[in-house]
C-alpha cells in the first residue's frame, strides 16, 4: 500500500467525489483514500475563490512503502506519589494537569471562577443587569478566558507539532469538529468550547484528577529555594510540585508572587481598542461578494508599521463575532472578542493594537509593579469615562481624522450600551497617533473599512510583564515552583499556553523519572 502527498485546488462547495476525481486523474489510480492534511482559502482572485488542498493519498496502485504516520507525544504512566497542585484551569494549566494525570502524578487544579456552565450563566446575568461577578465573568472561570473566544487555534511558536498534535487530538476527543486537525486557521468557537472544557474535566477526574472551583490562591512563601507555604482562601495546601498558569488578568495573583519575591521583568505588549463592522462590509472586501459557499464568513488580518516604528495590528479577529465586556476586576472597563462556531452573526470585530514597551512610553525604567499598576490605572480610566460598562465609540473615520463629524452605527453587537464619544482621547497620545496611521492604512488595504466602529479598550493582548524562568519553566530560584502560560509572558492564545503547560509537565516527568 503505497502513498503520495499531492496538493490541489477545489471550489469552496467542493464534494468529496469532486476530490477523488481530481486525484484519479492527476495520479492515473482508480482506488483510493484520501486524509486532508492542510486547507487553506486562496482568495486572490476574487473571480476565482479556491480552497487549497494537501492530501495524503494511499493506494495499492501506488509504489513504494508503506505510509508510516508520525510518531505522537508519548506519555508512560506509571503510579507515582508526588502530589502536584495547578492553580488554573485554562488550556496552560489543564494541559499540564491532564499530562502529569497521565503520567500517574497525584494532580489537583485549583481554580478561582466557577464551572462552565454557571460561568456563562453568570455571564448572561451580567450582561442583562450590568452587576459585575468578582469571580465568574470573561477572565475568571472554567477553561479560562479562551473559553469565551473564538477558539482560535492559530500559534506562531516553533519547536511545538507534538505538543500541538495532542491537544489537537484532545479537543476532538472531547466533541471538536476533526476539521481543526487540517484546517490552516482552525477555530472551535465559544459553543464548542463550553462543551469540551467540560468534556475534559470529566476525562481528568476520571484519571484520578481533583478540580477545586472558587478557589482562589492568596499567599505563597518561599524557604532555601523551595515553596514552603501554599495557601488559598479555603486554607492550605501542601504539594511537591505547584504549577501556576494564573493568566495575564489576575493582576492580583502577579503582585502577590512579585512581593512574595518571584522574579519578573517588563517587556512588550501592546493595548488600543476593538472595531467593529457589518460583516457584509469585510466579505465584500475580501471575496467581492457577500456571501461565498462552503465559508462561513471572511477574515482579515492587517498590520502597519508608522512613522515612528509603532507597530500597528489587529489582533483576535472575530468573523460573525460580538464583542463582549471583559473586565476581570470591578470599576474597569475593557472589552473582548467572541465568536461561536458557525460565525454567522451579523458583525465582524477585530482589535486594533499599537506595540509599547513602558520603559519606552513612559521614558524611565518601570519596574513589574509599576507595569501592572499602570495598566490597571487604564482600565479604571475607561470604567470611570461613563460610570460603568458604556462603551465608548466613534466612527473609524472620525478617529482616523481626529474630530466627531460623521454618524456611528448604533447597532452593535456589544450586549452593553455604546455612546458616541472622543476615544482617541481616552488612550495615550502615542498610542492614538499610531493606530489613527495604521487604520489609514487598513482603510486602503480594505475597500469600506472606514464605515466601521470602534470603541472601548483592548489591553489583553499578552502580559506586560514576563516571569524570570529557567529552561525547565521553573520561577528562578525556586525549584518546585513552575509559572506557564500568558501569565509567564511566555505565551498567548490556547496552542502556544497548552503547549507551554505540556512542556512545563515533561519537564516535571522527566526530573522524576
């Protein structure tokens, strides 16, 4: 039984007869099967939109050996008595969990949000009555902030296809469509994720895993190099190994390890605001017509470098998406992206981010503290612009030529209400002249991009501030203490944080192999 790799291009309402018969004709075979390794959409010519195709092929009528698939990650159980606490349960944190579990580590998460059905319960509570929940909102809760995305499962780190094969393997194990196994820009949407984070927990505890929500991790201390206490709001807790992927939200949980004497430093991170456009305007823009079959619906992903070197990108692109209020701490204001799976809501939203560094933008040397302090302050600042969770909003337009002159689209898709108003004066100066340069410059890229919204504030790109650790993931100094995921300042989005937890995992395997 030989094989072939083979790429071809296919309409988007391809069929699969559609594929064996193009591949029949192109390798002269009659039997066949046939795997999708990689789609992509190739929409250059928008009179000619193709998906493009890698196939794995096998057939008797090929020559040649057998077709051999990659060896996976390969975790060997064997029962073992070191106790292993994880404080949080988004894709960093469980993954390491589910990995030691596997391992036959004795593994307990900890997690200071609510399961995910309360969650998003809690969640539409909030949304219809304004009355923020300390702990179960967009930041805070089972799955972590990813739960309530777009599900991307995009990731620019390297060094990663098996971690990233597993968790692949995971998600469809756990009810994911199989098409993120191939797919060039694989999503899961909010939907699905509220069924597979739970779907996961379930596989975890039935290896012998515990999960603790609403609880909260308050107190660590450090004693000749080790964690010596370990405390949370229902008590203490006593562990070999302790793993936080706390995530770049709990500001608090940062300023306790700082003070606590875990090292960090600052680094580049990069804040603005989202918009926000009838989706009809980007499938336009994109495929030059409003809808296109065998595609939900267009992306877009558009980057400028100003004047002054300012990076300039959208981030979290959201097609049939709304946008969600996502604050982590009462009296601050910042907002979000989400989409379900099928993406068909009526607007399209995307962040629109400038690059800093503090030190940069500030002109001294700002320590980790001051770097939390300083964004928090921000947050605060957009909460305080109307007492609450209105947003505001003005045209792309106006923000680009710096004067409210034009009418906003009034209708949104922000559960909250939006009030037309002066954003680009809400943000500091460095960061609205960079965005107002890189929004020309969308605006050119994309036909009507300026009859978009934008509003709000977007702060939770990554972390300002990056953990001090060395190449096993451990805090430095402190030799059973690992910090993983977008709270290191190490990763973001759910690949690279999971592949981060995993890592972080193989490491502990391997010490105490």
């Amino acid at each position: 039984m030989g094989f072939k790799e083979l790429q071809i291009k296919v309409p988007t309402n391809y069929s699969n007869s559609l594929i064996q018969g193009i591949v029949r004709k192109k390798l002269r075979i009659r039997n066949l099967s046939f795997e999708i390794l990689n789609k992509s959409l190739d929409a250059r010519k928008k009179n000619n939109i193709q998906w493009q195709l890698r196939l794995l092929v096998i057939s008797k009528e090929l020559k040649g050996p057998a077709y051999i698939p990659e060896e996976g990650l390969k975790i060997d159980y064997k029962k073992r008595e070191k106790r292993i606490t994880v404080v949080g349960s988004g894709p960093a944190g469980f993954f390491a969990a589910y990995v030691l579990q596997m391992a036959g580590f004795k593994v307990r998460i900890i997690e200071r949000g609510t399961e995910v059905n309360k969650r998003a319960r809690e969640i539409e509570e909030f949304e219809s009555t304004g009355q923020f929940n300390s702990k179960s909102n967009y930041a805070f809760g089972e799955g972590g902030a990813g739960t309530f995305s777009d599900g991307k499962l995009t990731s620019r780190s390297k060094h990663i296809s098996k971690e990233r094969q597993f968790i692949h393997s995971c998600y469809v194990e756990a009810g994911a469509p199989e098409e993120i196994l191939y797919m060039a820009h694989p999503h899961l949407g909010s939907d699905n994720l509220k069924i597979i984070v739970q779907n996961l927990r379930e596989k975890f505890i039935a290896l012998g895993g515990e999960v603790h929500f609403e609880t909260c991790f308050t107190q660590l201390k450090i004693k000749s190099n080790l964690v010596s206490v370990f405390e949370t709001e229902k008590g203490k807790i006593e562990s070999d190994y302790y793993l936080l992927a706390n995530g770049h939200s709990a500001f608090d949980t940062a300023r306790m390890l700082i003070k606590a004497g875990v090292l960090y430093r600052t680094k580049n991170f990069a804040i603005g605001s989202r918009m926000e456009h009838p989706q009809n305007i980007i499938n336009t823009a994109q495929w030059g017509c409003n809808t296109l079959a065998g595609v939900k619906a267009a992306e877009y992903r558009l980057s400028a470098k100003t004047d002054k070197g300012r990076p300039v990108y959208t981030f979290c692109m959201c097609p049939g998406g709304v946008i969600v209020p996502a604050a982590a701490y009462e009296n601050t204001s910042i907002v979000n992206g989400m989409s379900l799976y099928h993406r068909n809501d009526q607007f399209a939203n995307a962040a629109c981010v400038a690059g800093i560094h503090l030190n940069e933008l500030l002109n001294k040397e700002v320590d980790p503290l001051e770097a939390i302090d300083w964004l928090e302050a921000l947050e605060q600042k957009f909460y305080e612009i109307n007492q609450g969770y209105t947003l505001p909003v003005c045209s792309i337009k106006d923000f680009i030529n710096g004067k409210l002159q034009s009418e906003f689209n009034k209708e949104s898709s922000y559960p909250l209400a939006i009030e037309q108003q002066v954003l680009w004066e809400f943000l500091p100066k460095e960061i609205s002249n960079a965005m107002r340069s890189g929004l020309k410059e969308f605006c050119s890229k994309l036909s009507g991009f300026e009859y978009g919204n934008i509003m709000g504030l977007e702060s939770k790109t990554s972390a300002p501030i990056q953990v001090e650790r060395d190449e096993l993931r451990r805090a430095v100094g402190i030799n059973n203490l690992f910090i993983i995921g977008e709270g290191s300042g190490y990763a973001g989005g759910i690949i690279s944080s999971a592949a981060d937890g995993i890592k972080a995992a193989l490491s502990i395997i391997e010490m105490e192999s």
